[in-house]
C-alpha cells in the first residue's frame, strides 16, 4: 500500500520476493545473450564454451586455481607478466567448486560468474530499490544487463562476483549493518583492485555518520533519528515520517517525475563499536593481499606495484587514455571512433555529476567516483576499459529513475531493443578481439 502523499511504501515481502521481476528479466536478457553468442560463434567455427571459460584473464584466474601463484611470462620487449597481479578470492572459489563437484577449474569458473551474476543483480534491486522505490531498482539491474560489454558478466572473470561483494557491501552500509558491509568489503578487496572502491565508501560514509552522531548529541531531543532536525536529515516535510520507520523504502508511481531526498530514510543507528569494527574489517582483504605479494616478490608494500608495471598498468591520471583518443582523430575512419569515446566519457561524467546534483547517498558517490577514476585514468589496455567501468552500477541509477518513469509497455520495449543491441554486439566482440 502507498500513500500518495508521502510516497512512502512499505514492503511486506522478503527482498528476494520483491526483487523477483528484476531476476527474472536480468536471467532472461542473459540467456538471450548466450544464446546468440552461441549461435554466432558456430557460424564462424568457434566454441562459445572456449570464448567464456578459456581466453584471457579466465585462463590466468585457471591457472592460478589449479597450481597456486609463482607462473609468469617473459614478453621479447622485456615486460614480465605474473600471475600474482590476479586478486585470489574467484581462484580460491574455483578450487573449492572443482573440489566438491565434477566440474573442472575453467567451468567452476564460468558457473561461479553465472551465479555471482545473479547475486549481483539482487544486489543492485536492492541498493536500487532502497534509495529509488522498486520500479527504480527493476530498471537498474535492466539497464545493467543489457550494457554493451554486458557478456562479461556471464564469463569466467571476477567482474560479477565483483560487483556482487560491492553491491551488497554499499546496502549494509545504507541499512546499518557495519560489520557485514566490512566484511564484504574485505572479500571485494580480494577480487579486484578496485576493492579500494569499496573500502573508501565505508570508511567515508562511517566518519560522516559518527560526525552526524556526534551533532545529534549534542542537540536536545535529537538522540535518535526519529527526533532528529529535518534539516540535519535532509528531509522534506512530507517525508519526515519515514524517519521513524528505517526499513521503509520509496516507491515512486511511474510519471510522477518526483525526486527523492536520500537523507530522508536513515540507516538505523549502531552502536559506535560495531561501525568502528566494520571500518577496521574493509581493508584487510585488500592490504592483507597487497603485503602477502610484497613480501613474495621481497619488494616491500610496494612490491604489487611493481607486479603491475610488469604488465604496463599504472594510475597517471588520464594522460595514456587521452593521448590514446587524441590518436583516433589522425585519420577519417578512426576520428569516428575518438568522437565516441569523447561522448561516451562525457556521458559517464554527466550520469555522475547527475548524482551528485540529486544528492545519491554519499556512499554510493564515494564508490562510483573511485570507480570511474581508477577505470578513466589508469593507463591499462584500453580495450579493458568498458568492463573495468561495468561495476559502477550506480552511474545508472539517472538512467534508471528515466526509463522508470514511462509507461510499462514503452519501458519494456526500450529494455528489450536494448538486450538485443548488447546480445549481438556481445558477440561481435567476444568472436572478435574479445576482452583482455
């Protein structure tokens, strides 16, 4: 039931439960995927199996599942690339799965992708539907899955499981659970690099709430967020109602064009310890592996660094990645393409920015901006470049509130057009260059 003028909805039903219409259209776009991309790949005399399980990243993450850390190529021109720049925690997963069931190393792999995809997407409704209202949270996990690289969330990469740990890290962070948020954090540390995403948007979102804390103690008849200033909280007066009731969430009817103040719905409050020990707990996944590999190479903390540069990765803050588009436009055809990632760039800068002006919960700010930095201004492959942005899900939540506001029947045409456009271009490129 909602009451229109409070747009205030109570969900009764579990969260599975409501996040069901999300699931089932996320796994229907996704097997649309894989079907043409397995029907593509026959016409051309390639297996669709080998594409997702075996090339690239998949067959490091394989290798290191089935023989532990230690392999490493020596290129001609002198870069040495080691194994030991892949996080361990999909290994770890694939070795365990390849345990306790017939599968081998490379389709434990592909079977971890296929149901931290899933979990993933649960995750995303959820943030989604916690901060937007249901039907924002449908379109969002939609929008994610249908995005033009989108295959590489049914691969044998860590992007899903990645995405997965970080989506529901952000949601405990938005609903008060410190030490489930730090814990997951702690596994994002140990799938990607970009773990620090997740780890700075729990610490960012802990200091703001023991400051907002302290400021609520020392104003009277403020000691809870049920009697808390509306200006403290952000709420409008239509709104301050939800205050009392945390586990509320928004649910704006379609062509409302309403907007939502965040701050309107606070987490519930913890008690200082347990925040403090979820803060303590993010790093760990990602410092403990850093210094583990530090202390292998016997380089010191450093030593991953050095692990990367072996494979030409490395933060410059966008000089590789600029002088790369500015190299497109030496020539007609390729100036086409240098025009596209100048938008496509732009468009990302604008989804963002449009965040910020609609004030998204800090944490998912935090998150999305370190995200989009480390992509956009490291000087990696750029051919990596639209996967490594894949787990920025919250870029899309503008997106998502748009297509959220038409009519059922013009959304769904959109998402559909959509999943066909990302099904054949999917496979276009894996047949083709393919992700590195």
């Amino acid at each position: 039931m909602t009451d229109l003028d409070t747009r205030v909805a109570t969900p009764h039903a579990p969260l599975l439960r409501r996040a069901a219409p999300a699931l089932l259209g996320y796994a229907a776009v996704r097997a649309l995927g894989l079907v043409v991309l397995v029907l593509w790949s026959a016409a051309r005399g390639k297996s669709a199996h080998t594409l997702l399980t075996a090339r690239w990243d998949a067959l490091w993450y394989t290798r290191v599942a089935e023989l532990g850390y230690g392999y490493e190529v020596r290129l001609p021109n002198g870069d040495v690339h080691s194994n030991l720049a892949f996080f361990p925690l999909l290994p770890w997963l694939e070795r365990l799965l390849h345990a306790v069931t017939p599968l081998s190393y490379a389709d434990a792999g592909f079977a971890v992708s296929l149901l931290a995809s899933l979990a993933a997407a649960c995750g995303i409704f959820a943030v989604a539907e916690r901060v937007h209202g249901a039907r924002t949270g449908v379109c969002a996990v939609l929008l994610w899955a249908v995005l033009p690289v989108g295959v590489v969330q049914s691969m044998a990469y860590s992007e899903s499981l990645f995405t997965a740990l970080a989506a529901w890290s952000l949601y405990a962070v938005l609903t008060g659970r410190w030490i489930t948020a730090g814990a997951l954090a702690a596994l994002a540390g140990l799938t990607r690099p970009v773990g620090i995403a997740v780890v700075a948007a729990v610490w960012v979102s802990g200091v703001l709430s023991y400051g907002r804390g302290r400021s609520r103690m020392r104003t009277p008849g403020a000691q809870s967020s049920a009697h808390a200033p509306a200006r403290e909280l952000g709420a409008s007066d239509n709104l301050r109602a939800s205050a009392r009731t945390p586990e509320r969430t928004v649910d704006m009817p379609p062509h409302s064009g309403a907007t939502w103040t965040p701050w309107a719905m606070p987490a519930p409050e913890a008690p200082p310890w347990r925040r403090a020990l979820g803060m303590l707990i993010a790093p760990l996944g990602a410092a403990g592996y850093v210094l583990w590999v530090g202390q292998r190479t016997g380089k010191g903390p450093l030593g991953y660094l050095d692990v990367q540069a072996g494979w030409r990765n490395g933060f410059d803050g966008g000089y590789a990645f600029a002088r790369f588009v500015a190299d497109k436009f030496t020539s007609i055809p390729s100036a086409f393409a240098g025009v596209g990632l100048i938008v496509g760039v732009a468009l990302l800068l604008w989804l963002y920015l449009t965040g910020v002006r609609r004030r998204q919960p800090v944490e998912l700010l935090v998150y999305t901006g370190v995200v989009l930095a480390l992509a956009l201004c490291a000087s990696s492959y750029f051919g990596s470049k639209p996967r490594l942005l894949m787990p920025a899900f919250p870029v899309l939540l503008p997106l998502a509130g748009a297509l959220a506001r038409l009519r059922t029947s013009r959304s769904v045409l959109v998402t559909a057009v959509l999943a066909v456009a990302a099904a054949l271009y999917g496979a276009f490129w894996l047949n083709g260059s393919g992700p590195p």
